[in-house]
C-alpha cells in the first residue's frame, strides 16, 4: 500500500508567487514524479473555503504518493532531492503529514 504524504504550506514573505509556480512546473513536479519510489506528486493552489468567505488557511496543498518509503529515503537523500529541498525551504512554511488510509 502507498503512503500519502499532505504538504500544506504558504510562500514566504517576498515570494512571488509566479516565480514559485513555474519553478514547480518546471523544476519540483517533474523531478518528483521521475523518483522511482514515487506513485504520484501533485501541487494544488487553494482557491476557496467551501461555504465560507474566509480565505483559506493555506496557499498550496501537495499530494505525495508513495509506493515505496525504503526507496523513498534513499530517493530523497540524493544530492539532486537534497538541493530541490532546500529551494522549497527557501520559499515555504511547510507541515508535511503522514497518513493511512482508513478503507
């Protein structure tokens, strides 16, 4: 069974937020998605509280699926991971959230 990590984060003060998108188009997400423990990678950008006017509590949500967390140490121990990593610090107060799924 694949573990589902949930990132949810806000850009930094001073972060443009174009500039992170495309670096997560173009750098993050296909970087990611190549890792071979990796099922799935997905970044969302938050839009809306359902049945409220409130703004959502976070900009981004990502959506981490991974077949193999053995792998996936090793995958992120890499000096490619480690520097994606640390550019993704740079720009984001991020919680990452390990989860099962119940059924």
């Amino acid at each position: 069974m694949a573990t589902r990590i949930v990132a949810l984060f806000n850009l930094k003060p001073g972060i443009d937020q174009a500039a992170y998108e495309e670096w997560a188009r173009s750098v993050d997400l296909p970087t990611v998605n190549g890792l071979t423990s990796i099922q799935e990678f997905s970044v969302f950008r938050s839009v809306a509280m359902l049945g409220s006017d409130a703004a959502p509590p976070y900009q981004y949500v990502e959506i981490i699926d991974v077949a193999d967390m053995d792998q996936f140490g090793k995958d992120i121990a890499a000096e490619t991971m480690q520097k994606i990593a640390a550019q993704f610090q740079d720009m984001a107060d991020v919680t990452f959230i390990l989860t099962d799924k119940l059924g």
